[in-house]
C-alpha cells in the first residue's frame, strides 16, 4: 500500500488565508486571459460578474422544449427541470427529456475536493492548483461551443447538472470555487471508485478526472476502460513534491486510507526513503500506461509546477 501524508500531521505548512484554497476574481481572470491568448478564450470582458460575461455566447437553441428528441432513464446529475412527469404518472420510472441542445459536445468535470488535496508543503495547495486546471478546461470547453457539467467529491457529493453559456457556467465555477470550511476524517468521505461506479456520461461526452488519485486501484482502471469504450477521458493528477519523493532526512508521521493506519517514517533511512520513491514511480508509471493504452491522457502536476497551457 502506498501512504499518504497526513493532512493533520503537515497543518503547520498550511497556515495561509480561508482566501488561499480558493481562486480570486483576479486569478480566475488570469486563465481567462491565458485562454484569450491562444484564441481559447470565451470573454471579451475584463470584469468577472455575472452581468458583464452574461450573453457573450449563445447557445445554438433558444430554450429547453425546442426539438424533442427522445426520453432517457434519469441518473443522478441530470437536470430535473428535464423530468417526463407524465412517463412518470404512467411507469412510476423517472426520465427525462433529450432536446437536440443535448447533442452539442459535452465536458464533464471529476473535481476531488476531499480532505487530501488541502495539503501542501510548498508554493500552494494542491486543491488550488486543481481549481486553476480545472477552471482553464471549462474556458476552453465553453469557448468550443460545448455544454459543461460535473460533480464535486467530497463528504457529501455533489452533481451539477448541465450548463451552457456564460451566466451559467459562471456558476457552475462559483460553486466549485467555494471554500471548504471544515475539513472531516478520512474514513467518511466517498472513495473515487464508488463515484465512477455511479457516474452516467452522454456518450461522446469528454470527462476530466482532477485529482491526486490516491486511492486509484485496478478497479479504477477497470471502470475507466468501461468509459474510455464511449467517452474520451483525460486524468489529470495534482501532487506535492513531497509525496512524489520522500525527503532526504528527518522523521515523518504518515498515515494510509484511515487515520487508524499510522507509520513512523525514518526518512535518515535511505533504503526506506528509495524504496517509497520507487514504489510511487513504478505506480504512476504502470497506471499511466495501463491508460495509454486505452487512449486515456494521464498527466501529472505539482504544486510547485509553472504551468504551461495548451
């Protein structure tokens, strides 16, 4: 099993401001620009509010009742507003509604925002880091004319239903951008298994895993590749430096999946130390490649990183 560091143990390194694990208006207008400069940009604004990036982008159908297609089960995620309450009167089963603006290319966004990823030792938290990834492929997403949707894992998660168009996606990144005020124990947060396992995509839909997948298995692999059949997938993994390479001296409390599995790490122990580092190495790689060969992008930042939009 690989460990991980303790969110309670490495606290000292987290002494910033409630503001730093999340994006200000300024940084969040900072990847809109980024975006503008290689011609990913959705905005011509230089203000974020809802009034002045409202109606910049309209989608290709005006309202929600125009070209019914056909009816779908409903999953958890979809709109409500969308339900057939006469399909329900009759089967007691709920659908919903599929208009033609539902065809439109989709981007689904995993967002991690359990208690692992307000960690850090250096430069920012990894759930800040996350967001601007995450805020950047919605950008870009929007300005392909696409719908964007996604869900949020965290003590109790929560799906967003479908957005199209600026004063609505506005939104959709209010929420993800949201603070968290507490922070639970481990043992009661979802694992990222039991969300790909509920998780329904439109096929073609594009879906982007932000994370640091620490507790990724061959059962993940096993669900990816279920999706990766309709879906194109891009896994995206947040880390900070010191869980991608032990330090070179000093001792460590780390804990694994649940408070209760404690190890006292001697990091003077270079044998120790070589071998957590090759185990981390040899994980990614393996799942890395395991994904590759499914056509899954799986790429990996750290907290100390400069990133380099594409």
């Amino acid at each position: 099993m690989l460990f991980h560091f303790s969110i309670k143990k490495f606290m000292f390194f987290n002494r910033k401001k409630k503001d730093d694990v999340s994006l200000s208006n300024a940084e969040i207008l900072m990847l809109q620009e980024k975006s503008k400069n290689i011609q990913l940009h959705f905005a011509q604004t230089s203000k974020l509010s809802d009034e002045n990036m409202a109606g910049d982008l309209q989608s290709r159908t005006h309202g929600t009742g125009i070209d019914f297609e056909e009816n779908q089960p409903y999953f958890p995620g979809n709109d409500s507003r969308h339900i057939n309450w006469r399909t329900y009167a009759r089967t007691r089963q709920l659908y919903i509604n599929i208009y033609n603006e539902d065809k439109r290319p989709s981007l689904y966004v995993v967002m991690d925002q359990r208690r692992d990823m307000y960690f850090s030792t250096r430069k920012q938290l990894k759930i800040k880091l996350a967001l601007k990834l995450a805020f950047y492929n919605i950008f870009h997403a929007v300005y392909q004319q696409y719908t964007v949707s996604g869900m949020q894992i965290k003590t109790v998660p929560q799906w967003h239903t479908v957005y199209s168009g600026q004063s609505s996606v506005l939104s959709f990144i209010k929420e993800l951008n949201r603070p968290k005020r507490n922070i639970t124990a481990a043992n009661t947060e979802p694992a990222l298994n039991d969300i790909l396992s509920r998780l329904q995509l439109k096929e073609g839909a594009e879906l982007v895993i932000i994370s640091d997948f620490h507790d990724m298995n061959d059962n993940t692999i096993n669900l990816l590749y279920h999706f990766s059949m309709k879906n194109k997938i891009s896994l995206i993994q947040v880390l900070d430096p010191i869980e991608l390479a032990l330090p070179t001296s000093g001792n460590f409390r780390i804990t694994g999946d649940t408070d209760s599995e404690v190890l006292q790490l001697d990091c003077n122990n270079k044998r120790i130390t070589e071998r957590y580092n090759n185990i981390s190495t040899e994980t990614f790689s393996r799942y890395q490649s395991q994904c590759q060969n499914m056509g899954i992008k799986f790429t990996r930042y750290l907290t100390t990183d400069d990133i380099e939009y594409e």
